[in-house]
C-alpha cells in the first residue's frame, strides 16, 4: 500500500494541473465558438483559480479533522462532476459555474497531499516524497499544454475536455476504491488551536517562501517566450523552464534529505536563483539555456522545501493540512502580482530588463532571507 499510496499523490498533482490548464490550448477555439472576448475567455481560467484560492484553507481544516482519505472521497467526486460538465456548458455563465465548482473539488488536493506522505513515508525524511508529487505538477501541466492540442486537431474541444473529466471520474473511482489511511478523524479539535498555528512565525516565512517561489516561477514561464522573442531566440526554448521544474521537485527532495539543514539548501537555492535569473538578460547563448533551466529548477527547488517543512514539524503534527491549504492560498499572491509587475515594467521601460531583474531580487533575497531565519523557528 505504500507503494500505492505515494503513486496517489503524484496523479493528484498530475489531475490537478491537467485539468487547471487544458483549456489553455483552447484559447482561439472557444473565442471563436463562444462569441467570447478575451477578458471574458481569462475568466475561464480565473473562476478555478477564484475558488482554488478561497477553498484551501477550508479543505485544509477538513482534512485535519476527518481526515484525507474522507477529504478526497468528498471532494473527488465535486472535481470529476464539473470537469464533466464544463465539457458540455451550454453558455458561458454555466462554462464559469462549472469552472468555479472544479476549482472548489480541486482545492482539495494540495492540503491533503502532505498529509498523504506523511503517512505512508514510515517514519522516512519527506524531501523525496515531497519531491516526487511536485513533479507530477510539471507533468500534468506538460500533457494539457502539449497534448491538448494534438487531440484538438482530431476531436472537438468538448470532447477533450470531457476526456479530461473521465480521467478525474477514474481518479475517484481508483480513490473510492483502492486509497487507505489509519488517520484518526479529530472532530473534537478546538479553534484555539489553529489560532497557535497562525501565530507561529514559521507559518509566515513559509508563506513568504511559497509566494516568491510560486510568483518567480509563474512569472518566468508566462513571459519568457515573449522575452525571448524580444531577444531574437525561438521562444520555444522558454520550455528549459518546465523542463527545471520537473526535475527540481526529486532532485532537491532527495538532496534535502541528506543534508537535513535547510537553512544551507534554501540560502544556496536563493544564490542560485538569484544569478541565474539575472543571466536571463545578460548571458551568451548557449550559457542562456543553462540559466532558463536554473532559474526553474531553484524556484521549485525551494517550493518543494516549503511543502516538506509542514509535514516534518511536531508542532503541526495535528495541523498539516491547516498549515498547507494556508501558505498554499494566500501563497498565490505571487503569481496575480509578479506577473502583472513585470508586465507593467515592460511597459515603463520599453525593455524586460528591469523585469528580469525584479523577478531575481525578490525571488532572491525572499530565499536568502527566509532560509537564514527558518532552522530557528522550525
């Protein structure tokens, strides 16, 4: 069941950005079908991030009290039912109903991932563990940008999404059926308890390392082909990013693993990401390739530290979910600012220099700063 239960966690992830981002592909489709605009076509996209963001804080409380095996059985079959529907909405309205209805199902999966390896790593460090369903994030999100539209050109977009919905009533099934878990359900849990939580500084330098490694990382891939477009390279080598962040997630976790002071880890991480972002604007190709893949794999390699520390920490023994559905909600601040901060840059100076550099600052010395204080907090 080990076995069994680790491969769980790696297609939640998986299911999770699959599901998130295979409309994407669809954008000039569905405008074109739906008589949309393209605010209206962004919305689709922001009605599941929406309720990702307001739901993970109160799927996290669930999964502390009930459990994650009870969580999921819940919140699975929510998933499943509106990426089904939103295959065949017969308006727009209903598109972002069902959208919102699927982030709300989806919300579910990140706080109760920690719980997952927490359990069935038998006592082991979480860094690789931690590591291996971060990576399942890089694929699910590689098969709906890179899958999707291949199936587009043989089937209608309905019918790719609603493959995409079978694949999360298989997830259910598989979940109903085969997932086990000898976590007691703790309905006797006083609300005091979460407020230690939140006044615990460890909670807070790991929601500011969430939000700089989330918002780095986002920014980078959703500007760099246009980056590199203005600097005359195939903006198809921005892919070196994604590439970065698979490999981050069981890389990092297992060198985490060996080396149990993470203050060292994130500081070097934090140097790393720092310059090699930089080198974004300034390094000769071919030595640019080598920063594009750096700069994605510190900033996941520093993501995937911050969703191990939870599950390691007695103190949050009882509040696992609690704490990962709290940095992993309000840790998207990064992606809805950074992005629209780089942009605007691009637009004062006429140059993605000053945006590069923004983006390496703050991603930075986030991580310097976060790794000096976090071994005397943890």
């Amino acid at each position: 069941m080990r076995g069994v239960m680790l491969s769980f966690s790696f297609l939640l992830a998986f299911l999770l950005h699959l599901l998130l981002f295979a409309t994407a592909p669809m954008a000039s489709i569905m405008i074109g079908q739906m008589s949309l605009s393209h605010a209206e076509f962004g919305m689709v996209y922001s009605a599941s991030m929406f309720s990702l963001i307001l739901f993970r804080i109160p799927w996290g409380l669930i999964a502390d009290r009930i459990g994650y095996l009870w969580t999921l059985k819940i919140a699975l079959p929510i998933a499943a039912a509106s990426a089904l529907a939103r295959a065949f909405a017969p308006s727009y309205p209903m598109l972002l109903a069902s959208q919102f209805i699927l982030g709300l199902g989806l919300a579910s999966v990140m706080p109760c991932l920690p719980l997952i390896i927490k359990e069935w790593s038998a006592g082991r460090p979480l860094g690789l563990a931690t590591g291996i369903y971060i990576s399942g994030f890089a694929v699910g999100n590689a098969a709906a940008l890179g899958v999707t539209p291949l199936l587009l050109e043989i089937i209608n977009w309905r019918y790719v999404l609603f493959f995409c919905g079978g694949l999360a009533v298989v997830m259910g099934i598989l979940w109903w059926g085969w997932a086990k878990s000898s976590m007691k359900s703790t309905p006797d849990s006083k609300p005091g308890q979460f407020k230690t939580v939140f006044k615990n500084p460890l909670v807070w330098i790991l929601l500011l390392l969430m939000s700089a490694a989330m918002g780095g990382y986002d920014t980078l891939a959703t500007w760099m082909p246009k980056v590199l477009e203005m600097k005359k390279i195939d903006k198809a080598l921005a892919s070196l990013l994604p590439l970065g962040f698979f490999l981050a997630g069981p890389v990092v976790g297992w060198i985490s693993d060996r080396f149990p002071n993470r203050k060292n880890t994130i500081i070097l991480l934090g140097l790393l990401a720092a310059a090699s972002t930089m080198g974004i604007n300034y390094a000769p190709f071919p030595f640019l390739l080598f920063c594009l893949f750096l700069s994605g794999f510190t900033t996941i390699g520093v993501l995937t530290i911050t969703l191990a520390l939870p599950a390691e920490q007695e103190n949050f023994s009882s509040s696992i979910g609690t704490v990962v559905g709290f940095i992993s909600s309000l840790g998207n601040v990064g992606p809805l600012v950074m992005p629209v901060v780089f942009g605007l840059l691009i637009d004062l100076t006429g140059s993605f220099h000053a945006s590069v550099f923004f983006v390496a600052a703050l991603s930075g010395i986030t991580f310097i700063l976060g790794g000096r204080v976090i071994t005397r907090n943890s």
